[in-house]
C-alpha cells in the first residue's frame, strides 16, 4: 500500500525534513510589490523582511495554479494508491480551493483526499509531518487519514508580533485592533480561532511574550512535537526552543524560520510556537484562561473584545 503525502509551502515544513518524509511540496508564490513574482518555495532570508519594511507594503500572496496541483496528483497517481493533501486554513489561505481545483482537474486512478488542516504555518506542518510517517509504514489512505483528523484536534499556536500593523494591512485583524494595539505599546499574541487568526492576550514586554509562549506550550499535558519559529530573531527562538525541549526532554522540537506566506504578515520580530499534544490536549488550552483574562488592564481587555 503506498500512500503520498503532498502539501505547499506555506505550511513552513523545511525542505530537508519534507525530503526525509517523503512529502511533496507544492510552492506557493507572492507578488512582491510592482516588480514580478518571487518564489518563495524554499525558506526566506532577512533581505524579505528588510525590503518589505523599506516599501511600507506587504506582497500579495498568489495560490498555486490549480494545473500545478492536476499534474502533481496526476503524477504520483500513477504509482499510488491514495493521496493525502494537507493545507492551511482555508479561511486565511486560497491554496486549499486550488487544491480542490487540481483534484477535479487530475487525471490519477487512486483516491485524493484534500484537508483543510484549520492550522497556519508549522501547525499545518506538524500535521503533514504526522501523515507522513503513518504513510511511510505502509497504511492505507483511511489509516493517514485517521490519523490527520485527531492530530487536527491536538494542534496548538500561540505567536506575539511587535505590533499589529502587519496583521492588519494582511487582513487578519480588524483596523481598530491595530490602533488600539498602536495606542497600548504592548506586545499582541494571536492564536489560532475557528481557522483564522485572533488576538488572544497582550504583555508588556518583549521577555514577557516569550515567557507566555513558552508557559503555553509548557501547560499542555504531552507534546508529541513542536516547532518554534521566527522572522528575524533567530537567538530568541533558539532560547525559546530550549526552554521546551527542557520540559519536554522525549519530544522533538524544531526551530525555523517562517515562511514569507504567513511571517510577512506578522512582521519583523515575531515568535511563534506550534505544538501537536498527545489525546487532543492542545484544545484544552486554546482559549485564554480566566486568570489570564483577569490580568489584563482595562483597555487591553477592550482590545480582545472587538478582535
């Protein structure tokens, strides 16, 4: 029984990892300002974020062609038995309906399955990951498939950005989050909310966000795997990574950049975490706690109520 694993590079997974499991990346691309298009397939460079701060304009993201996605399904259709296509949310990303474009168009024998992971960037990945290492033992398609609907429900995101500009020129937030945000000199973390992001706790410092990350990930019963990413802070990220694998001494945890879909949305300074908990524990954690609600000032307690 083989089974093939394919998904798209906003989903962040490196490419020597995706090469190991045997995943098909599918590149996504972004327009950058008036001048042509950029491949952003492999990982970005700190000269992505330096120019888009220089323009004062975000890239458009383009989704793949759904044509690329027929000739790469019809292409391992050949010789598998099912394919397994895994995408990010579909709410803040189109790359899921191009997907399900290019199964109509795909001339392929095997089944095609397309998901809708709910998740962005490495959260989508820890999913594609899962599915992989089950396909690579030989399951059949119902069995990845299994397995990618209770990983869905153990995916946990936490990320802070130094402001909310960027999220909301992409459209992530509302604009009066951003001013708000503008007006509170705080550090924003945003997580994952019914498959887009949303504004879930604000801290005053940049340490301060960093600790919240970690105690986050720190409160989920068992991680299986994690990953922490960055625009253009590496050492930050590497010092967050190290507190979890203390945690977490069984599991693997990753550090990589973000991908150019998502991390040119966040901004220069962002950190994020991903995690995939064991028994569906990330979904305990998703919503802010009480005590944390309690915590917030005034103000910063309005900020999350119009986000």
């Amino acid at each position: 029984m083989t089974v093939r694993v394919v998904t798209d590079s906003a989903s962040d997974i490196p490419p020597l990892l995706a090469q190991e499991l045997d995943v098909t990346m599918v590149p996504a691309r972004a327009v950058c300002g008036e001048k042509g298009l950029s491949d952003i397939a492999g990982l970005p460079d700190h000269q992505v974020y330096e120019q888009m701060m220089r323009r004062h304009a975000l890239p458009s993201a383009v989704e793949p062609d759904p044509n690329v996605f027929a000739q790469v399904f019809s292409r391992l259709g050949a010789e598998a038995d099912g394919i397994v296509s895994v995408h990010s949310a579909s709410k803040e990303h189109c790359i899921h309906k191009a997907a399900l474009q290019g199964k109509e168009l795909a001339k392929a024998r095997c089944r095609i399955e397309i998901v809708d992971s709910g998740a962005f960037s490495m959260g989508c990945g820890l999913l594609v990951m899962a599915a992989a290492r089950e396909a690579g033992k030989g399951a059949d398609t119902d069995q990845v498939m299994e397995v990618v609907r209770k990983s869905i429900r153990s995916i946990a995101f936490r990320v802070f950005v130094d402001n909310l500009r960027h999220a909301v020129r992409g459209r992530h937030l509302p604009t009066p989050v951003g001013m708000l945000g503008a007006a509170l000199r705080k550090k924003p973390v945003l997580s994952m909310q019914d498959g887009a992001l949303g504004l879930t706790e604000v801290r005053q410092t940049r340490e301060a966000a960093k600790q919240c990350l970690c105690d986050f990930v720190s409160g989920l019963e068992t991680v299986e795997e994690a990953a922490v990413l960055y625009t253009t802070t590496p050492e930050e990220a590497e010092a967050v990574g190290f507190h979890l694998r203390k945690h977490f001494p069984d599991a693997t945890i990753y550090v990589a950049e973000f991908g150019p879909w998502l991390g040119l949305h966040l901004g220069p300074g962002a950190i994020g975490v991903a995690a995939r908990a064991r028994n569906e524990a990330a979904s305990r954690v998703r919503q802010m706690p009480k005590r944390a609600a309690e915590s917030l000032d005034p103000l910063a307690r309005h900020w999350r109520s119009i986000a």
